[in-house]
C-alpha cells in the first residue's frame, strides 16, 4: 500500500502572524483563529445551558432561522440554506475582532443604507496588512487558519456554540453557508419541514 503523502493541513496551534494596523502603524505578533457564527445563532444569547439543551436550542433555532436567508434573498440562498458569518480573532476571542476576507456579503439593508449612506463591507484587511508568518514570512492562507471550536454544555456556553454541541458538526474555513436539514438530518436532530 503507498504511503500517504503530506496534506495541507490548518495551521498548527501556537502559530503567530505579524501584521500593522494601516492607520496608526501598530505591528504586533499574534495567533489569529477564525469564528463562525451562522445566521441567528446568537439566539444562544438569550439562554444558559442550565436552561436549555444544546438539542432543544438547535431545535428553536432551526424553526426561526433555517429559511430565514432564503426568504430574505431567494436569489442567493436555497431552501434551508443560512449565511456563516466569519470574524477573524484570537483563540481567547479578544483584542482582534474583524470580518473576515474573501467571505459571502449580502445586499446592504435598504433602512442601514437610508440612515449611513451605501457604504463598502469592510473587513480585516481593511484594517491590517496581510499577515506573514512570524518564522517563515510566509503569507497568510486564509483558508488555513483554525476554526475555533464552540460548546454548549455545563462547563462553557458559547454563543452559536449549541450547533456544534447538537450536531458534532463545525464548517470548514470560510465556507460560505451552512445547510440546516442536512446538517440536523446527518445529526438525527429535529429538523422543520421547508417548502
């Protein structure tokens, strides 16, 4: 049998990036990570889990938001189908917090736009040169970097962190939405019935 050949791998933990802020100069030398949040998921916000299952959280979740994005924009989201916003971050989730490059946006809301005018997303790059890896200078792959893990149980109550916790699922890097009935389906969750 061949022996396997060395894959790509997300970047190992502990690996540090070197990066300015574009405006003040500020260089600093930190490990990033990115966060997952899909849409609705700060419905966690409202709850401990003393209160409600990671299950029973998904289940009210998964009936007020898995066709929430098709609704809204039908000509971007399919059936069942929700947004996964990405924020780039530290492990601790503090200091840096910033949209992530190279994501889904949506249209703008018409109401945020009467109020602020039609302005450009912004995002990390935004803010900070592309960073470059603290001992090679390689450039960062965005597409590597470590998703963070979320939780909902008796020791941690992360917001969104239920749909890991029910699921044992958690997206790829950057993956742009996530599918609610395959995803439950897989899981042998609830899953509502989407026309």
């Amino acid at each position: 049998m061949p022996r396997a050949k060395n894959t790509v791998q997300p970047y190992p933990p502990g690996t540090k990036w070197t990066f300015s802020n574009r405006e003040s100069r500020y260089t600093q030398t930190v490990e990033l990570v990115l966060l997952a949040e899909p849409s609705g998921a700060g419905i966690a916000d409202d709850y401990s889990p003393d209160e409600i299952s990671a299950a029973d959280l998904w289940r009210l979740w998964a009936d007020g938001n898995a066709n929430s994005d098709h609704r809204k924009w039908p000509d971007l989201f399919r059936p069942g189908e929700v947004q996964i916003y990405w924020t780039v971050t530290l492990p601790e989730i503090t200091g840096i917090y910033e949209w992530a490059p190279h994501t889904l946006t949506t249209p703008p809301d018409p109401q945020l736009v009467k109020l602020f005018g039609d302005v450009p997303p912004e995002n990390f790059l935004t803010h900070f040169t592309h960073p470059v890896n603290e001992e090679t200078g390689e450039r960062l792959n965005w597409l590597r970097l470590p998703v963070v893990d979320r939780g909902w149980n008796a020791t941690v109550a992360n917001s969104g962190g239920f749909i890991q916790e029910a699921t044992g699922w958690k997206p790829s890097a950057l993956q742009p939405t996530m599918d609610v009935v395959q995803i439950g389906a897989a899981a042998g969750l609830y899953v509502p019935d989407i026309h």
